[in-house]
C-alpha cells in the first residue's frame, strides 16, 4: 500500500463530551473499515482455525481498532479455553500473563502475541460444537467417534512487538472515498451465519445493501471509533430516523470532509468485500465438524 495521501489515526475515547452518541437498539453495526462487526469476529475465528496468521490479524485489529477492545480478547479467550488448552496446557497460563500485561499496559501488540501463539498449535473444536450446536445427531456423533489427539509439550513461545503490527494502526485518507480502496484486504468470511447466531442473518442482502449505502454512519456508531469522532464534531444520534444530527452545517461539512468513506459509490468488489454478495453457500454444522475436527 503506497502512503500518499495516507495519514495515521489514534483514536482516543472523548473525554470532554459527556455523551457521545451510541447504538442503543441493535447490536448491528460496522466497523471502523465498515465491515459487519458480527462477520469480523466470525472471520477471526475461522481464520484462525484456517492458521490464515495474516488474515487472523487483519481481523483482530480490524475489531481492537474500531474500539472493542474487549471484544477481541473475549474471543480469544473463549477459543484458548474451549479449543486449545486441552491439548495445549502450558498456552494458557502464557496468555493469561499476557492479558494481564495488556490489561496493565494496553499494549495492542498482545493482541498479536495471542494469534502468534494459537496459529501453529493444535486445536479440538468438539467442545465448542456440543456447547453451540443444536443437532442432536451430530451431537451423538461427535460422542461415539471421539477422536483422540496428542497433546503438545511445546515450551516455546512467541512475544510480538509494536513494530510487528504497527500496519494495522487505523488510517485516514486525504480524499477519504478511496481509503476502502486502500485497506479493506480480506473478504467477511459470510459462510457461516449457520454456525454463529449473528443477528444480521435475517437480512435479505438487499436490506444488508441499504444499511450499508444509506445509514451506514448511524449503525458506524457501534464502533466506538466512529462514536467519538462524531461526537467531536458536534453529531448527535438520531434514533427515530436512523441519522446523525450535527450542531451545525458547518461541523457536518468538516465531519464529511475528512470521513465521509461513501459506501454506495465503492466498486462492486470493495462493496462485497465488506457485506458479501448474498450467494454465499453457507456451511452446516457437520461440514464445519468435519473440516476442523
């Protein structure tokens, strides 16, 4: 990616608003990069059980720096306990220092550590289908075919530093309706709606398209990053019509300046990249069972 044009953004919370706005009737939203949150932790998941190192930071950051923090680390937690300390049973005293470290420091870099650390290590997803899946069937089969599988011994461990992920640090453009151009990289893994109950499942893609043309700043909102920086231009959130209000023309004009990314004018790629086509053959449970077991 050439840096013309490009400029780095640290995004620190508002201090001197006493209300920025925020979603209050949904947990549908984008991210900072305007993709579906949803579809960004269910990408990192998957990713993450493909050992896509890359494409598993790509969306780990892509969820730290649009402000959930927290989110990101939950995740992670969720897939140590569940999928790898069992067979990995010195990895998880090592992450829980490191998330310790972060909770102390707020170094961004252990969220790296974390991926580093679980991509090239064994996993059991048995647990984690019993305790989400609602078939029965596989649920028996799962129990009658388990499957035994060695344990690692592995003392090594890796320890990323700034400089290792410093590129996913949120950027601006100069002429920000070419910024998704620049930086959406991986397409949202749309496959699996059946496997995580995400609640934009119920859309048609249709309805998915005009959230995204048309309300996109209102439902951006959700992303912490987007909150702030809207509530330091002056914007208020408009729930009855699904807006943002600004305290004057002038603040919407500067907001629009610097960050109106406009979704509906994006190429068609960049477009299904964020929100997917809505042809996406989704996978069952048991195809998943079987490609991770």
């Amino acid at each position: 990616m050439t840096t013309e044009n490009i400029s780095i953004e640290l995004h620190e919370p508002v201090t001197s608003i006493d209300s920025p706005p925020c979603i209050e009737t949904s947990e549908f939203g984008f991210s900072r990069y305007l993709y579906v949150l949803d579809d960004v932790k269910s990408s990192l998941v998957m990713a993450i059980l493909d050992r896509n190192r890359e494409e598993s930071l790509f969306w780990a950051y892509e969820l730290y720096f649009s402000g959930l923090k927290s989110d990101v680390f939950c995740i992670l937690e969720q897939m140590v306990s569940t999928m790898y300390a069992p067979l990995n049973p010195r990895l998880g005293k090592f992450l829980e220092a490191k998330k310790l470290e972060w909770d102390e420091t707020g170094a961004y870099c252990i969220v790296g550590t974390f991926i580093y650390n679980m991509i090239g290590r064994p996993y059991d997803v048995s647990a984690f289908v019993k305790m989400f899946c609602k078939d029965p069937q596989l649920i028996k089969h799962i129990d009658e075919n388990r499957v035994t599988k060695p344990c690692s011994k592995s003392r090594i461990y890796i320890v990323v530093e700034q400089k290792d992920v410093v590129k996913y640090i949120t950027v601006n453009h100069t002429k920000p309706h070419y910024l998704l151009r620049k930086i959406v990289k991986y397409p949202a893994r749309k496959n699996t709606l059946a496997i995580f109950d995400h609640e934009h499942g119920i859309y048609t893609h249709s309805q998915l398209q005009s959230l995204y043309w048309y309300y996109w700043l209102y439902y951006a909102c959700a992303s912490p990053i987007w909150a702030d920086r809207i509530a330091k231009y002056g914007g208020a959130i408009n729930h009855e019509r699904n807006r943002i209000d600004f305290a004057t023309y002038d603040q919407e004009e500067a907001f629009f300046e610097k960050y109106n990314l406009e979704p509906d004018e994006q190429p068609k790629q960049i477009q299904e990249m964020n929100i997917g086509s809505g042809l996406e053959e989704q996978m069952t449970w048991l195809e998943f069972y079987e490609k991770y077991m």
